[in-house]
C-alpha cells in the first residue's frame, strides 16, 4: 500500500514539474520583440554591352630574341714582319688577288712589283684588311731603307691610262719610205757623225720560204734556252712560218689541254730568240703588226747563262685586246708602246731593278705595222724609237754591258688572261691570230765623231 502511494507521488511530482517549465517557456516567448523576416532580394541582372571588334593585322607573331651571350674576344695576333724581297699575295676589297713584291709603302699608296716586273701603285683603301696588315708590317720593318732615289724613281711617271696619245702620223713620212738596200736605223734624223754597217747575222728581210734558221732558234728549248712559255700559253715551233715576205707568228687554243712540269697548258704561241748576241753600241729596230688577240706581241733582248748579271731590254711589248678579266691598270695595252730596263734577280742582285717608259697611241697596235727600235748607245744609256722618232731614253742603274739575244716572244699574261670562252684567241681570223714581222734589223756603228 506504501509502495503504490510513493509512486502516485512520484507521478504527480513529474507531472506539476513538467507543466512548470512549459509555463515558464510560454512566458519568455511572450516577453521577446516579434522578428519579422525580409523576402530574399533577387540577384542584379548583368548589363551585356555591345562588343568593340578590333581588326588585327594577319602578321606573324614577333620572333623571340635570343638571348646574347657575351664572349670574351681573345686580341688578335700580331701580323708577322714579311722579308723584305719576298713575293706576296696582295688582296683587294673586291676579293682580287696578284701577288707581287712590296717595294715601298707611304701614306696612301703601296708600290708593287709583279713577278713580270711591271710596277704600278695600289691605293691603301683599295686593300682588304688582311692585305693592309702586311703592307703595315712591310712599312713598319723596311720603309725607312728605301732610299731617296728609289722613291724618286717610284714616284715618276708610270705606264697609266692617263697617258697623253703620242702624236705619231698614221702614214710614214716618204724620207722614212722602206727601201731595197737601206744604209742605216730606220730614224728621221740621221745621227751626226755616225756611220752604220748591217749586222748579217741578225738581220732578216724575210725574203725566202722558209725561216733561217742559221741565224733564228724557233725551238724553245735548246742551246741554252730552257724556258717553254707562261702557262697557260705554250710555245711551239710549229706556230712560225715565212710566208709574204713576213715571218708570222700564229696563236691558237690546243686541241687538249697539256700539263708540263705541273703547269697546265691551253692556247699555244711561239719564241724566236737570235742566235747570235747584240753587243753595246748597237742599233736593234724591227717593222711589226701586232696580234689582235688576248696575247702579247713583242720585241727585246735577253742575255743567257748564269751571267754576274741577268739584264733584259723589252724594245716593245704589247698585247692584241684587253681581256675582260684584264687588271684594272692594263688600259690602254693593245695601242701602246712600251719598254723596260730590267735588272733582274739572282745571286749576285736580290732585288731585281725595273725602269720603264711608254706612249700610248692613236691606233691599236694590230691595225698597221709600227717601227719600234732601240739604240744601245752606252752602259749607262739607251735610246727607244717609235716609227722613227728618237721618244724617250732609259737610264739603268748598272753598267748595261752584256751582250744580248733577240726575243720575238708571243705569249699569254696573267694579267690580261685569255678568256675561257669567246677569246679572240679561238674566234678571231687567221691574220688577227698573227703577229707579223716585216723585218728585223741590227746595225753596228762604223765610224762615230
């Protein structure tokens, strides 16, 4: 009976509790300020403006730059000091090469020699930077031993386009008129007080059929004479002949190439030497009519063996027409007349001496027969005639006192080459191919005052 009245209690007790707290929860609502909700607010609505269309040029896009990467540049080396005397390769701006013996550089010009001896000036600012820092080491090392002479000589006038034409007549004056039996040079003016005899053995009117050969060697090779051309022209004695009344000299391309010695070989022409020697105080004068060819047309004297001294005596070297490779100085060569001292290198001179003069002319040298000659009047002096008329003299430097062969060279220049295709050399007719002498004379003086 106590049992079920504690759990009565127990009930009732739970029961007002329970009623308690809701009462108090229901008062503290009422006692709070009423919270009233905002709806949500609805998201702006974006404002899509028109689109700004840019045109774009249709180019590549700009290529990266690479990066530089500085490198350290090691200095040049110093040009070594060249010999004085040797031959060397002198190169222009332009990629042109000669090589050629440094003889004396100034401010603004260097004056070569090429291996033909023909001397002319190069400009400095015609060279290219390589050139240029030889011809300085060559200054630095050997300028101050040219001596004033030499630089006067150098500084003298030189074979030039701008030469004035020299004022000969076309036609030879009728007192110069060839004749059967003449009695002396072939000049306007008697030389006073002199009276000349014929020298046999080197003269030759070219009357026969055939060439002399008692008094001529067409042979390059023989008798002391070893020299068989400047490649790439080859002398053959087949290439004479006397025919007309004139020996003829004929040029041509071979029908092959030819290697001689290493030397290539492709156009032929010829040398007729003398074989007896001129002496000092005589008179050497020959009646020729160039080539019209690239190749040379010549007369001059040469001494043989292995002489103290090695003297050459061009009396007239020329050429038929200019090349179109022709060095830019060769102007002028095929209506010129042009001779030279040479002096040249051996063991008893290492520096070869050159002196020259030369006229140009009105005609070129292949269009008529022109008289060239030359008195070797003394050691120190000799005298150089045109068609007559005493032109101009040369003064070697040593005592000229060899004796001398003739030389009747037809031959190719490097300088003025012959072309490989279109030459006159290969198109050009049988009597432009010829060189063509009239007659060789040497006179020897009988009687002098």
């Amino acid at each position: 009976m106590k049992k079920a009245a504690a759990v009565s209690i127990l009930v009732v007790t739970t029961l007002v509790v329970g009623v308690g707290y809701l009462l108090y929860l229901d008062a503290a609502k009422r006692s709070r300020p009423a919270v009233v909700e905002s709806p949500p607010e609805k998201a702006p609505v974006p404002v899509v403006e028109s689109p700004v269309i840019v045109e774009v040029p249709d180019t590549e896009p700009p290529k990266p730059v690479p990066e530089v990467v500085t490198e350290s540049v090691p200095d040049p080396e110093p040009i070594p000091v060249p010999d004085r005397y040797a031959m060397l390769v002198i190169a222009s701006a332009d990629g042109r090469e000669l090589e050629a013996q440094i003889l004396d550089v100034t401010a603004k010009t260097a004056f070569i020699r090429r291996e033909d001896k023909i001397i002319f000036e190069i400009p400095l600012d015609r060279l290219n930077a390589s050139s240029l820092g030889v011809v300085d080491a060559w200054r630095g090392a050997y300028a101050h031993l040219v001596t004033p002479e030499q630089k006067a000589f150098l500084a003298g006038p030189k074979i030039k386009p701008e030469v004035a034409a020299h004022s000969v007549d076309d036609t030879v004056p009728e007192t110069l008129a060839d004749d059967d039996n003449p009695t002396g040079p072939f000049v306007k003016d008697r030389i006073p007080g002199v009276a000349w005899e014929p020298v046999k053995e080197m003269t030759d009117e070219f009357d026969g059929r055939r060439v002399d050969e008692d008094k001529w060697q067409i042979e390059p090779k023989g008798n002391g004479w070893n020299w068989i051309g400047r490649a790439p022209g080859l002398f053959l004695a087949d290439n004479v002949s006397v025919e007309d009344g004139k020996l003829k000299v004929t040029v041509s391309k071979l029908d092959k190439p030819e290697t001689i010695n290493g030397n290539e070989f492709l156009y032929q022409g010829a040398i007729v030497r003398s074989h007896h020697a001129g002496e000092l105080g005589w008179f050497f004068e020959c009646k020729m009519k160039a080539n019209a060819t690239e190749m040379s047309s010549t007369f001059w004297l040469m001494t043989k063996g292995h002489t103290i001294k090695k003297l050459e005596m061009d009396i007239q070297e020329c050429v038929g027409t200019i090349s179109d490779n022709a060095d830019p100085w060769v102007n002028g060569w095929d209506h010129i007349f042009h001779s030279n001292l040479i002096h040249r290198k051996n063991q008893h001179n290492p520096e070869p001496v050159q002196i020259q003069k030369g006229l140009k002319l009105k005609k070129e040298n292949h269009k008529r027969f022109y008289t060239y000659g030359a008195w070797w009047k003394s050691e120190r002096e000799v005298l150089f005639y045109l068609d007559g008329e005493h032109v101009y003299t040369l003064v070697p430097e040593v005592d000229w006192d060899v004796p001398a062969y003739i030389q009747m060279a037809i031959e190719t220049y490097d300088w003025n080459p012959v072309p490989e295709r279109g030459s006159m050399v290969e198109r050009g007719s049988l009597e432009q191919r010829q060189t063509q002498y009239e007659w060789v004379r040497t006179w020897r003086a009988v009687t002098s005052q």
